[in-house]
C-alpha cells in the first residue's frame, strides 16, 4: 500500500568554501546559502525525503569545513526526515573522493548514500519507497548513469536518481548520457535527475524525470535557484513544482546572473 509521499529534489549546489567571505548572515558562500534554503524547504514542507542528486560538493578537493557545514545543516531536518545523496561529476566517487572523507555516521542515521558503482537501493518500508542510483566514478561518454537500474517493485514507490545529461540516443560524444529510451523503460515514478543547472522536464512514457536545476541563483540563472517540491499520491498522481529559493541580487555579475543551463 503506496502512501502520499513529498519529495524535495536537489542537485549542483557546488558547494566550495575557497575564497569565501563570511557575509551578516554567517554564510560563507550562496552556495551555503541556497543549501540552507534547500533545508528550510524541506523542513516547511514537511517532505518525508531529501533527495541530492549529485555536485553537492563543487569537487574533490573541498576542505573539511563544507563537509561539516553539510552535517550541521542536514541535522537540522525533523525527525523522520530522510536524506539520500549521490555523487556527480564534480564529486565523483573515485580514489579521491570527498565521499571518502564524508562519515554517514557524523551526517546522522538519517542520512544514506548511494556510493556503489554498480548501482544500490536504499529502502524505506515506513515510508513505502525504495531510491535507486549508481555511483559514477568517472564522468565519460561510457558512463551511463541508468546502466543496472532495477525491476521495479509494485509494493513502493520506485525513484531514481540519476546524475548525467539527457540525451537522444548514446552516441559516444558527451559525457554520463541518459537516453530517452532508458528513462521510459526504467519504470521509475520519478527519476530525479542533476547535472543540468535549470528546471527541465524530461519525462518520457510512464516516467516522470525533472532536472531541478540548482538552488544557486549565482548558477541557475536570472529565474533564480530552485528546488523541485515532489508529491506522489496513489489517488491524484504526480504533481512537481519548481520553487525558488534564491534569487541573485540585481548587483550580482553579469556572467552568473544570465545563467546558461549547461553544467560547467
Ligand atoms: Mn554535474
């Protein structure tokens, strides 16, 4: 028996604490901010997960200091409140990996990756949804972020979360592609998808794949961050709204403030 279940979906926060400055606020950085946001949204929403889907990190190299701003942000969540997280291209889980320095235990019980890089499931039973990705370890046209996606179970919601560009078809050009083709026959509900820095609805047959975009304003463009507020309800369907949460002051430079969409 499949329950209501709200969703807020992340993804590029790009968080990177180099050359920050602490602004009144006690952020060092809009990437802070807007994760903090990201946070305050899910906490008024009262979502039951937490879902970011991949370049939370801005890469490999971050210094401890935005790995802990990350515990103490995620421990803010209500109780019951689940997180899952996966690695993208900025924060690939390699030998290297900032995932490597990242205790799941100092995050909290409630918070889960999907490191493995043949793909893993973490399931909820209370919550009725089991969340399925694969951990890239490398951003290549042969990583195909959808590549062991399971069969689906009746019993739950099925989710994915996949970090990639959305492409036609595998062409061997462009790195992480997720075909049209592999989204349909994935089954999932919702896919959630990261790599691509505005809302886009990339939904194909029975699936419903969204890129949120990012929640930075400074890279998601003058439409401001955003984060996608999921709800999936076994009576009235799927709903997904695009919800700002920061908007980039009007003084904010020209590059960042157009925005353009792409993930470099
Ligand atoms: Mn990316």
């Amino acid at each position: 028996m499949r329950n209501p279940l709200r969703i807020v979906h992340t993804s590029d926060v790009h968080l990177d604490s180099r050359g920050a400055e602490t602004g009144a606020d006690g952020f060092r950085s809009r990437a802070e901010r807007a994760f903090a946001s990201v946070v305050d949204t899910a906490l008024a929403e009262g979502a039951h997960l937490l879902l970011i889907v991949g370049d939370l990190f801005d890469n490999n190299r971050v210094d401890d200091s935005n790995i802990a701003f990350v515990y103490r942000q995620l421990a803010r969540l209500d109780a019951g409140q689940q997180v899952v997280v996966l690695p993208g291209n900025h924060d690939v889980h390699d030998e290297r990996s900032v995932w490597n320095r990242f205790s799941f235990e100092a995050a909290g019980e409630h918070v889960y990756g999907l490191l493995e890089h043949a793909g893993d499931c973490v399931t909820f039973p209370e919550l009725g949804v089991r969340v399925w990705g694969r951990a890239m370890r490398e951003h290549a046209p042969e990583n195909y972020p959808l590549d062991g996606a399971p069969d689906q179970h009746d019993a739950y919601w099925n989710v994915g979360m996949a970090h990639g560009q959305v492409v036609e078809r595998r062409v061997l050009q462009g790195s992480s592609p997720i075909t049209k083709d592999e989204i349909r026959a994935s089954g999932f509900h919702y896919l959630a998808l990261g790599h691509i820095h505005v809302f886009e609805n990339h939904s194909v047959g029975d699936t419903a794949a969204y890129y949120c975009g990012s929640p930075v304003a400074h890279w998601a463009g003058v439409g401001g961050g955003k984060v996608a507020l999921v709800t999936l309800c076994p009576k009235e369907g799927l709903s997904v709204e695009s919800r700002v949460v920061s908007v980039a002051p009007a003084a904010d430079d020209r590059e960042g403030a157009e925005g353009h969409g792409f993930p470099w």
